[in-house]
C-alpha cells in the first residue's frame, strides 16, 4: 500500500470491510491488489490477506482514476 500511497495523484487509502476465508484466486498471494471499479472520489480495490480479503478505497485526484488504475495493475 505505501508504493500505491506514493504515486503521484493518490490523496490516501481508507480500509474498509475485511472478509475473512475469501480469496482472490489461487495464483494470488498476500498483498495483490485488484481494482474493482471507479467511483466518486477514486477506485473502489480489494487486497490478498493473509486471512482472506481486505477492502479498499483509492483516493485520488480528480482525473486520475485510469492512470492510478492502469499503475496499481503493473505492480502485479
């Protein structure tokens, strides 16, 4: 998270709900990252826990949503 923190565009991150057993998918593991779509005010994501998953909200400058996206996606 602090390499999504660091991009330029990106206001901050807010944790939302954690759900627990839940799964990206087998070839993910902790710390992957999948944007799920862009709302007001930035993208909606979730994170690979070690416990399952882990919701996101990416804050971001107005405009930016694709660029951030588009980066996030290369971090693999």
């Amino acid at each position: 998270m602090a390499k999504i923190e660091a991009m330029d565009g990106v206001i901050g991150i807010i944790i939302g709900r954690s759900y627990g057993g839940k799964s990206l998918g087998k070839s993910q593991t902790t710390g992957s990252i999948r944007i799920q779509r862009p709302v007001s005010g930035g993208l909606k994501a979730v994170t690979q826990t070690e416990k399952g998953l882990q919701e996101l909200f990416i804050r971001t400058e107005a405009g930016m949503e694709d660029q951030i996206s588009e980066k996030v996606i290369s971090l693999g």
